[in-house]
C-alpha cells in the first residue's frame, strides 16, 4: 500500500499544481487543517507536527499568494474572505484527491490508513470500542480512531470519516442510513433501591434524586427526554456525558433514563416502571460522499453495521 500512498502524494501536487503553481499541496492542507481546528496547537496535534511548522507552511502560503488568510485571534485563527475563497477550492482539491484514493483501492483492498469514528459516547463507549479494537486486531495495518464524546461531527470539515448520529442530515453531501432503533427505560441500583423510598409510579420520581443532562449542552433536542416521562422531575445532578449519568447511577446516588444497550447487561442496574417508561431512538450510519467508497472506510462501517445487525436485541430487547 506504500505504492498506492505514493500515488495520492503525486496525485494531490499535480491536482495542486494545476490550481496554481504557487501552491503546494502540503501547505494546502495545512491551511484546511487550520481552518477546521481554528489553532496551531490542535492542527499541529492532529498532524504530528509542530506548531512551528504549521505557523512557517501558512505563512509561506499567504506569501505565495500575496493574501492574508486568518485573522489572528486570542480564540484562534479564523479565515479572512480570502480565506473563505482558497477554502472553497481547497476543500475540492481535497475531494479530487479521496475520490483518487478510492480508485487505488478498488485496485488494492488491503487494508491500511486512518479511519476516524465519530460516536455519541454511549454507543461509543459501550458498544464500539471492544468491538472496533477487535476489528483492528484482524487488519493489522489499519488504525482506528474512535472519538466518543457529546456532539454532533461535520462530515464535509473532515471531523470524521463516519459519524453516527441520532438522526439523518437534511442538507450536505452525506450518505446515511439507519442502523437500529434503540429503547431506553428509567434505572437505578439495587443498592439506591434498597435505601429509599419506593418508586411505584412516574410521580413518586420528584421525591428521588434524579440524574439528567445539562440542557444548554444537549447537542441534540432528540436528547431531551426527561419532560416526556414528568413535567415534574427536577433533575439534581447532571452531566453533559451520558457515561458520567450510568456512572453516577451505578454508584447508587440517583435514578436515570438510560439507554438499555448500556444498562441491562450490568447486574448492578435494575430497570423501573418499565411498562410506564418507554422511550424509542435511533442511531444512524453517515458517511461523505467522497469517502463511501474507500476500502478502509467502508470495511469499517459494513463492520459497525454488521456488528449491530447481530446485536439487535441488545437494542431493541424482546425483537
């Protein structure tokens, strides 16, 4: 696969050098780094580089062009409207050059490269990261990159080469498609069980410490759920991290709406009002236009989608 590397390196300086002759591809997507992470330290980061290095490359570009592209700010660099101009055309350089390594694989399907997963920390955590470890130990040439974390993940900025998210995009150039519903139902630990009050209908829930997530960091409405189930539940402790939530509930300090993918495999966690309590989502698969047909990315995610398909009543219990 080192020939068919060489073959994008040689791709993207003759796509760059028919853009202009004054730009190098390396400082081009250096530039695309900059503009997606908005600092040095992070684009330095992401690269393996240092900051040195990406302030010397943009600073050799805007002298190439005789244009000034960031405005150098105390949060960061943001891209001037020349900036937004060589963006544009930067980031279709940046296709020509994806869809040129999706030919190389068609003729090379080993796998090897860098494919990033972009996940809700739940699913992420608890359903991902064993099995997308396996998944390297059988390619051991590839790396997967799983972030798991509270928000959502831009496809067209390169955050992600697949992104799984809690509903469809209604614009860009994405392909997405469903991987599963998912139930979620109201939990707490045998030993919280134990050492208060029962719960024998929704309303005795307002006596109860009740464990939700910090409305102004919902990154999606589709995550606010706890007025569905009461009007009257004051949540006390919360966490924009739905890991932190199971972590609190397993700790035996209050009662939550949990995911039951996550929560009915541990012993410790007994469900509540289960017939009162019913609450259905639904995770999808999205991947960019340009990416879909890599080998890498898309043996990674007929992995994740297969790996569902087969755990399908972890989701969705009693289908």
């Amino acid at each position: 696969m080192r020939n068919g590397t060489a073959k994008n390196r040689q791709l993207a300086e003759t796509v760059a050098a028919n853009l202009d002759q004054r730009i190098r591809w390396d400082d081009l997507r250096i530039f695309l780094a900059t503009c997606r992470a908005g600092t040095v330290s992070a684009v330095a980061q992401t690269l393996g580089i240092d900051n040195t290095t990406v302030s010397r490359k943009i600073q050799r570009l805007e002298k190439s062009l005789k244009t000034k592209l960031f405005e150098r700010r105390n949060t960061g660099y943001r891209p001037t409207r020349s900036g937004e101009k060589l963006l544009r055309t930067a980031e279709r350089v940046e296709s020509t050059i994806v869809q040129g390594e999706s030919e190389l694989a068609d003729r090379d399907v080993s796998l090897t490269g860098v494919v990033r997963v972009g996940s809700p920390d739940g699913f992420g955590s608890f359903f991902l990261a064993p099995r997308l470890a396996g998944f390297c130990q059988t390619n051991p040439e590839l790396e997967i990159q799983l972030i798991a974390t509270a928000r959502g993940f831009s496809l067209s900025k390169r955050e992600a080469d697949i992104a799984i998210a809690l509903a469809l995009p209604t614009q860009g150039r994405v392909i997405g498609r469903k991987l599963t519903d998912y139930r979620l139902g109201l939990y707490a630990s045998r030993g919280y069980i134990k050492s208060h009050p029962k719960i024998r209908r929704i309303d005795d829930l307002k006596d109860h410490l009740f464990i939700s997530y910090i409305d102004e960091f919902l990154y999606t409405p589709l995550l606010d759920y706890v007025g569905i189930v009461s009007k009257a539940i004051a949540p006390r402790f919360k966490s924009a991290h739905l890991f932190a939530q199971f972590q609190a509930v397993k700790a035996g300090k209050g009662v939550a709406i949990l995911p039951t993918f996550m929560a009915d495999p541990d012993k410790e966690l007994v469900p509540l009002l289960r017939n009162e309590v019913k609450l259905e989502r639904a995770f999808y698969l999205l991947l960019h236009e340009d990416n879909r047909n890599l080998a890498r990315v898309k043996a990674a995610a007929d992995f994740i989608v297969e790996e569902v398909r087969k755990n399908r009543t972890l989701f969705l219990p009693g289908k």
